[in-house]
C-alpha cells in the first residue's frame, strides 16, 4: 500500500495527463473504483463542488442513475469556476435527466429534506485540494450532514475540511462513516485521530497506468514484510557470524547517549560490538551493557581500528568540535564497511557532503527534521518530503528522516513506518535506533532494509510500552528488543 502528500497527489493526477488520459477519463476510471461502493444504496444524494472531486461526484451519480438507484446531485460553487471535467458531466448529467439542483443558501431546506429520506449522503465537495476552511454554503452543508442521524455518510479521498497531509481539521470539518480513497492512502490517514473523521478507509486504484513508484510514493511498511526478511537466528550460529560493530559515540558531556546505542546494538543481536570512547563513557559501559567491548578514542583514529568491521555507527553523543570533525571526515575515508551516522555526525557531515558523495561504502543516515534541514534546504514538510529522495539519490545514500511515520528512502524506493506513537518523544530515542541499525547492517542486510527493520522494531517495543504509560524510556524499550523479534519470527 502507497502513501502521499496532496502535492505528490497532484503531480501524479498531472503524470497520468501527461501519459495521455484526458481528464474526463480519470474522472470516468475514479467513478468506476468507487462505484461498488455504493450498489447497497437506494436512496443516494450527491454533495458536489466545483472541482474534478466534485466531477467525480457527478460521474458517480450517473453511474448510479443508470443502475435505477434514486439519485439526487447537488452543485454548489460559481459557474464559471467549474472545472472543466465538472462542466463535462454537469452537461451529462442533465442529458440523462439525473435530478441536479445548483444550489445556495436558499437551497438548503431543500437538501436537508432529501437527505434526511436518503440512505447515503456522499460527499464530493473539494477532496485533497482544499488548502483552508471552507466558508458559505458548503461551510452550512458540512454542518447539516453532520446533523444527519442513521445515515451513513460516504467521502470521495478525504473528508472535506480536513487537512490531507496532518490530518487536523482547518475548521468545519465532514465526519464520514467511510472514505473511498483513490491510488494511495492520503497522509493524513497516518495521523490515527483524524480516522473520527474519515471512519473506515477503502483504497482502491484507477484502472490506469501505476505510476506510484515512478513518482516516489512511498510503500507503508507492513508486518508481512518484517516477518518475511527478519531472519531466524541459525542453528549452528556463533558470535562472529552476527556482525563485529564499531561505535565510534559518546564523549564526557554526552554518556548516556553511546550507552544507549551500544545496549540497543546488542539487544538486536549484533554478535560482538565495540564502543570507541572516552574514558568516563567506558568506566560506564562495563555496569549497563558488560556484553561491549571497549577502546579508548585517542585524539587521532588510526586506520587499524577500521580493519575487521562489519557496520560502523558514529555520532550518537560524540559532540561538536574540532577533534569530532576529524573522527568524521577519518571514517568516511577510512572505513571499509557500511557507515551508520548519527546525531551530532549528522551536523558534522552537512558541513562535508563532497565526502558523503566520494565515500565508497554505504552510508545510512538517520536526521530529525532539524537535522536534515542542515543537510539540504527546504521550505516546509511538504517541500522536505519531496527533496529527500533527491538526496539520497545525489549523494548515493539512504536516508531515515525520522519524524511521526519515519520515512525511509535510498533513493529509488521510499518506505513510510507504521509504528511508533507520540509517547516516544523522549531523550535518547533516536540514539536507540542508531544502535538498532547499525546492528542489523553489521548481521548482513541491506542498508535499506536494515534501516527498515530498525524503524519498524523500535517502533513496535514503543508500541508495548506507549499502549500503558504516558511515556517511553528508551531505556526500558532496549529491554523489550530481543522479546518482540522473537514473537515475529514465530507468530
């Protein structure tokens, strides 16, 4: 299953134009998927505004008037600003004497009474291209549909008056007892509270070219998928077939931060893990995770350090100056094994992304909003979702932009977690999952999927907790790694 934002929807309604499909086609094909959603209803009233959301609405009505279903169009918006696939089936409509009624304000008595007899009411108002409250009459019939008792209450893609990419309400706002959304799941639907709004979620897909992965939708991550790649541990496995990781994390300032990571890299199954730190970080290591081995970080990294390495992790809590500058810029032009970078690296490599390019081995990076922003300019959410495969693709690397719904992406494919919940927003968490996937690298799978399984797993033991406590520990979500892989692999 897919995911978009209404700016990815747009340029893909525009790239199925661009293959050749007029308008009037689209709107045909999106009235054929809802279609079966509607043959239960006798009695159907249309709401219908004065864009293709609305021509949907219409071509649907007609459909339905065909099939001796009793159906009431209602149009409501200024004449000449219908859309031209609007204008196309308006013309239609009245041609096959389908009852419409252009509506304003004086209307509204006339629409309450049919709906109130009505089965269905389905709203085709705006869909994902309304960007603000709605006003005037639509404002009055969204608040009227509401009103409506034991009827159900049918959307076409989104709720009307509910944002498409956050899922919050920009006022006045449908509350729908089922959407039919077409191609991908809108990404508001990824915010669990706005589903008061759309009630059940139907996906169905035009009858069209798919051009979904063409144009960088991302794929939800779904448990088939981790339980089809998150390998069962061998029979005749040792310590050294699941990965020999380096941590080059941590400084005086910042302990708790390369503890974490090291215990979580260990939790996931890494098979020997060495922390490269200060002293004050190693004193430590040995009391919460005795499992690591150690090095003290010498002002300079030697090249020898890098030898025998499986996956590296660097920057979860390594600090910003000078001498973590040079750690950096020596892994990258050292290291022979997959690099993970995190946190303060992640500040550390914007400043140096003429080496992230010419790095040989495969880099993983897993920025915050914030910290992504430093690695390549955009202006809003939107914007930054749109850029990021870009980068990943320029640079050659996969990026985990961490954030409500992770997003994963190499590049060519982009993946969208399902995991993880809002009690999760606390210190320490992004260096958890740092340690999670470096560890799964460093075990043999593919950066992408590596950076797949980490997001999915962190956010599952999340899961656990976040279900009975207000907050997450990161701390306590490393203790429950080991028992959440175990349930996968044998559910």
């Amino acid at each position: 299953m897919y995911v978009a934002t209404s700016r990815q929807m747009k340029a893909y309604d525009q790239a199925l134009l661009n293959e050749g499909y007029s308008i009037e086609e689209l709107v045909d094909k999106a009235s054929n998927a809802i279609l079966p959603h509607c043959l239960g209803y006798n009695n159907i009233v249309i709401v219908c505004g004065p864009g293709n959301n609305g021509a949907d609405g219409l071509s649907l009505g007609i459909k339905l008037h065909i099939r001796a279903r009793n159906v009431k169009l209602y149009c409501f918006g200024n004449p000449n600003k219908f859309s031209q696939a609007n204008n196309f089936y308006i013309e239609q409509a009245q041609e096959m004497e389908v009852p419409i009624t252009f509506m304003d304000e004086e209307d509204i008595s006339l629409f309450i009474s049919d709906a109130q007899k009505a089965d269905v009411v389905i709203d085709a108002m705006f869909g994902f291209g309304l960007n603000g409250e709605v006003r005037g009459v639509a404002r009055i019939l969204i608040e009227e549909i509401n009103n409506l008792y034991d009827i159900d209450i049918i959307a076409i893609d989104i709720p009307t008056g509910l944002n498409p990419d956050t899922g919050i309400p920009y006022g006045n706002v449908i509350c729908a007892s089922k959407t039919i959304t077409l191609t991908a799941i809108k990404q508001a639907f990824l915010n669990e509270e706005c589903h008061m709004y759309t009630g059940e979620i139907a996906v169905e897909i035009l009858d069209a070219k798919d051009l979904r992965q063409e144009q960088g939708l991302a794929k939800l991550v779904s448990p088939s998928w981790i339980k089809y790649h998150l390998k069962p541990r061998a029979y005749y496995g040792h310590k050294g077939i699941y990965g020999k990781i380096l941590h080059l994390t941590g400084c005086d300032y910042y302990r708790g931060a390369a503890l974490l990571a090291s215990k979580a890299s260990v939790y996931s199954g890494s098979g020997v893990v060495c922390v490269c730190s200060s002293e004050k970080v190693i004193d430590a290591l040995a009391i919460v995770t005795p499992e690591c081995t150690s090095k003290l970080r010498n002002s300079k990294l030697e090249q020898e350090l890098f030898y025998d390495r499986d996956a590296i992790l660097i920057g979860s809590g390594l600090g910003l100056n000078e001498q973590s500058e040079q750690y950096v810029i020596d892994t990258l032009q050292y290291a022979n094994c997959p690099i993970v970078i995190d946190a303060d690296g992640l500040t550390i490599a914007a400043k140096h992304l003429d080496l992230l390019k010419e790095c040989p081995v495969p880099i993983i990076l897993t920025p915050h909003f914030g910290e992504f922003k430093r690695l390549c300019a955009y202006d809003d959410e939107l914007d930054m979702i749109d850029k990021v495969g870009g980068f990943a693709r320029k640079y050659g690397v996969t990026v985990v932009l961490k954030g409500p719904n992770t997003l994963i992406t190499d590049g060519r494919e982009t993946y969208r977690n399902i995991t993880a919940n809002k009690a999760m927003a606390t210190a320490g968490m992004g260096d958890v999952l740092a340690g999670m996937i470096v560890s799964f690298v460093g075990q043999g799978y593919t950066p992408k999927n590596a950076a797949i399984l980490g997001t999915y797993l962190h956010g599952s033991c999340g899961d656990v907790i976040g279900d009975n406590s207000y907050t997450v520990l990161p701390s306590k979500l490393i203790d429950l790694i080991p028992q959440v892989m175990h349930e996968i692999i044998n559910e």
